[in-house]
C-alpha cells in the first residue's frame, strides 16, 4: 500500500473541526495548531479526496454536498476512536483508581468512610482530585467523578447515590443560647454564615424577610462555613450530606426540624464502558452500599 492509500486521519480529525465551528480560526484554537496549519490540512484532504469539501467566501464557510456527505462518517470514526481510547485507560485492571469529587463531600463523607473500602479491596488504591467541573474523560486518566447536580449529563453514565437536605447548624452553645428556629423571623436572633451555593432563602418561605440574606459573613467554601459554625462564629445553611458525622459526634447541632430538600443530589458518574472494568465496578458498589446506609435527618434524629 503506497503512502497515497493510506487513510489521512489527521486531516480527517481537522476537517471534523472546521466543520463542527464553520470556521478555521476557531478549530486552529481548538486543536492548538495555526490556521495556516488547518488550511494546509483541509487543502491536503481536498487534494486525496478530489473534491471541494468546503465553499469560502470573504467572511464565512459553508460544507459543500460532499463534505456534508462525508462528515457523518468521520464523527463516527472519530467517536468509535475516542471510546477505544478509554476502554483502554478503563480496561487497565491494575494502578490507581483515579477519582474526581468535590473538596467538601471528600472532607465530610468520603475520608470517614475510606478505611472500610480498603478493609475490603486492599488491592486498589485511590488517587482522589477535588473539583467541581465536569470531567472530560476522554482526555483525562479519571476513571469516575462523584458529582452533585441534577443528573443526566450527556455521553456519560450517572447513576444517584443520594438525595440531600438542607438544614441550620451551629455549635452547640451557641443554639442553646438562642434556641431552635422554625421561620426567617427566628434567624434574626443569630450572626448567619452566609454561602452563594446555598443562600438562606432556600430554607425561608416565600415572602418572609429577604433582608437576611445581607447579613452576617460571607464565605465561599462548604467546609470553611462549617468550620466556622463548629467555632461559633454564626449559624450556617448547611447540607445534610456534610454535616451528618459532625451533628452525630456532637460538634454541630440541628437549629431546626424543618429539613428543606436540595434540588441537587451526589452521582456517580463515569463512561458506559468503564462499568465492566474490576475496580470502577468494585467503587461503584461500594458506594451504593454505603449509600444506601445513609440516612435522612428525619431518620437520624
């Protein structure tokens, strides 16, 4: 087979992106090469293919009959690489499991739990990042991502762990100072912690004072709100999932009984064909077990 015969698949990956961003600029920046390098490439694969794949004007392109012929096939072949690409990263049954999570939900649920995952899988270890993004899979080592969101995101398995609940919490001594409360009225009684991801006017009724979102410090980190509500510093908002161990070990109590479900719940989340792989599937029923231990406030008090 001469080198003419031969598939140009570069020139294929870089015709896929000018045609996914109708642009050449935009898939030089996606691919970090220069547009010179795109037009070289499109210009190579017009060449092989003997026919116009793109019609240019001053301002704009547009796919001719032919590139749009072909373009379905490529994304097909492209695809069919990329899943071949993280069978084999996922299809790795030794080395690391390497994992994404939140820093809040690794501090407060997942460290206290870690010993009795490696009672049972001795074998595997756990590198663990924290991050709030969506994990691109296919250029990244990540082998499953513990999120907390809405689910169904798209091209990817997610399947819920739990719901969660939000809830006031302080130190002990300061919620015997003030008492429980029940309504935005009652929170005036206290310095509240205030958070972006969970604004007190998710626990408030309708139309119940709104002023109290202004009042009190503000942080921008889950674990930093608790840490100081366990010192005193004010009444938090807090997540069920993050305080749980901290209100069953006495550091944070409940200020209330009313318990407001989140909109939001933890995932796990991982491509399809991960799921066969030993240790995603060994993490993955492991966490349903742990799960499906866990308990509503309603239930643990």
């Amino acid at each position: 087979m001469s080198a003419f015969d031969r598939l140009p698949l570069n020139s294929l990956r870089v015709f896929e992106a000018v045609a996914t961003a109708l642009s050449f600029s935009e898939a030089a920046e996606a691919l970090n090469v220069t547009p010179a390098a795109v037009s070289m490439q499109i210009k190579s694969l017009e060449d092989y293919l003997q026919v116009a794949l793109f019609r240019r004007s001053a301002r704009s392109i547009e796919l001719t009959a032919e590139g749009s012929l072909l373009l379905p096939s490529v994304r097909s072949a492209l695809d069919e690489l990329r899943r071949g690409v993280q069978r084999l990263r996922a299809d790795r049954s030794g080395g690391p499991l390497n994992i994404s999570m939140l820093g809040s939900f690794l501090q407060r649920w997942f460290v206290e739990r870690m010993p009795g995952f490696f009672e049972k899988f001795p074998d595997i270890d756990l590198r663990i990042q924290t991050s709030g993004a969506m994990v691109d899979f296919t250029t990244t080592d990540f082998h499953v991502a513990i999120r907390y969101g809405k689910g169904g995101w798209a091209g990817v398995h997610s399947e819920k762990l739990f719901d969660d609940w939000l809830l006031p919490v302080g130190n002990p001594a300061l919620v015997r100072k003030h008492g429980s409360v029940d309504t935005a009225k009652g929170l005036k009684r206290y310095t509240l912690l205030q958070s972006d991801t969970e604004p007190w006017t998710l626990w408030t009724n309708a139309g119940e004072d709104a002023d109290i979102s202004a009042r009190g410090a503000a942080l921008d980190d889950s674990a930093a709100i608790l840490n100081a509500a366990e010192h005193g510093h004010g009444l938090a908002l807090a997540r069920w999932s993050l305080v749980a161990g901290d209100i069953a070990r006495g550091r944070l109590v409940s200020a209330s009984k009313k318990f407001i479900p989140h909109s939001r719940g933890y995932f796990f989340v991982c491509p399809e064909s991960y799921l066969a792989t030993p240790k995603v599937a060994h993490l993955r029923q492991w966490l349903l077990g742990e799960a499906a231990k866990f308990p509503s406030p309603k239930l643990a008090h």
